[in-house]
C-alpha cells in the first residue's frame, strides 16, 4: 500500500456493471515525505468517506477490487484506509 | 518476498474492516546489502516488528489473504518476519555479509 493525497473527484455515468453508486476520486501517490511521486491516478473510495485533500493509503492491482463490495469488478486502485496519523521513527527522516 | 526497514507507523480510524486493530508499519525497502532500494510500502504487521528493525515484506494478494485467514480482504502487503541476518557469501562476485542488515537490539517487547 502506498500514501496519497486526494486531489479531485471523477463522475462517470456509463460504466462497468457492479461499479454503480461506487465514488472515484483522483490520487496523487506520494512518498513518505509526503511529496508527489509518479502519475496520478483514478481510485475508488472503498472507505465511503474519502474527500478532496484528505491523505488516505491506498491499494492497487488485482486486490484493490477486494475492498469492493461485490469484488469481481474492473477496479485497479482504491482508497482503504484515511490516515490519522504518520509516525516516523527519529533517525529516519532523510 | 522484499527486504525492508520499519520505519514508521500509520494510524486510521476509517479504514477498510480488514485493517481494524491491526499495525501498519511503514517500511523502506532495502537491497541485500541493507542500503535503501528507494521507496516504501505500507504493510500490515503479522509478527510484532518494531521501528528500526529489518523485515521480510510478502507482496502478494492471495498469500496474505491466507495468512490472515481472510477471504476477501483488499490487502497484499505483510511483513512476515524479522531479518536476523542476510549472508551473501554464496554468491561469488557479490560484496561479502552484508553489513547494514543486522537488525538493531529489540526496541519494544514482542507483541502478541
């Protein structure tokens, strides 16, 4: 799993059976200084509770359409966890 | 399997039911030798490690699920052990025992 920051929404009306009423949101994935690293990506909230510049931790491949209800759906990457908090051990920080 | 670091936790209230009351540990990866690889996973902690020591990281689905004994479960990442040593002295033209991957003296007491 990685950390992201919750950047946008996505609405799509026509889409894959079993992917209705299921919310997507634009992640931008970061590094564990919270910096941007990569591309970003589409996520489905799998929390229900995930909103725009909200740091959330994410799941991709096959495992993300696990944390959907119905879990044979087309769905790479999705939103699992709202962080809290990020502790760092001293010493780790770069 | 991956080598890692602890380096940190991560704490969530709202999360997926299949992460309440487990540990998210943030881990830098590392190559054999125990220099940092470049990046980090966030893996659920099946074996009490604690920050600063050195793991072994399983990053498939369909085995993590069956470690935690879950059927449906959108998790793919654990640490699994607790590296004591990583010797490469088998492999000719590799740098001997690798010095940095000795994991420091146990800084919390095991947990269940």
């Amino acid at each position: 799993m990685q950390l992201g920051r919750v950047i946008g929404t996505v609405v799509a009306t026509v889409k894959s059976p079993g992917l209705e009423g299921v919310k997507f949101l634009v992640v931008q994935p970061l590094d564990r200084q919270l910096r941007p690293v990569g591309g970003q990506v589409v996520a489905a909230d799998a929390v229900h509770m995930a909103g725009p510049g909200e740091l959330v931790y994410i799941v991709a491949a096959r495992e993300a359409a696990q944390a959907m209800p119905e879990p044979f759906v087309p769905v790479d990457h999705a939103i699992v966890g709202i962080v809290d908090a990020l502790s760092i051990l001293p010493g780790a920080e770069p | 399997m991956k080598l890692g670091r602890v380096v940190g936790t991560v704490t969530s209230t709202i999360n997926s039911p299949a992460f309440d009351d487990r540990t998210l540990l943030l881990c830098d990866l590392l190559e054999s030798s125990g220099e940092p690889a470049g990046g980090y996973v966030i893996a659920v902690d099946t074996v009490g490690a604690g920050a600063g020591e050195t793991v072994l990281i399983l990053d498939e689905g369909n085995s993590a699920r069956q470690v935690l004994g879950l059927a449906q479960a959108p998790v793919r990442t654990l640490v699994v052990g607790i590296v004591d040593n990583v010797d490469l002295e088998a492999v000719e033209g590799v740098a001997k025992r690798g010095p940095a991957v000795g994991t420091p003296r146990r800084r919390h007491p095991k947990r269940a």
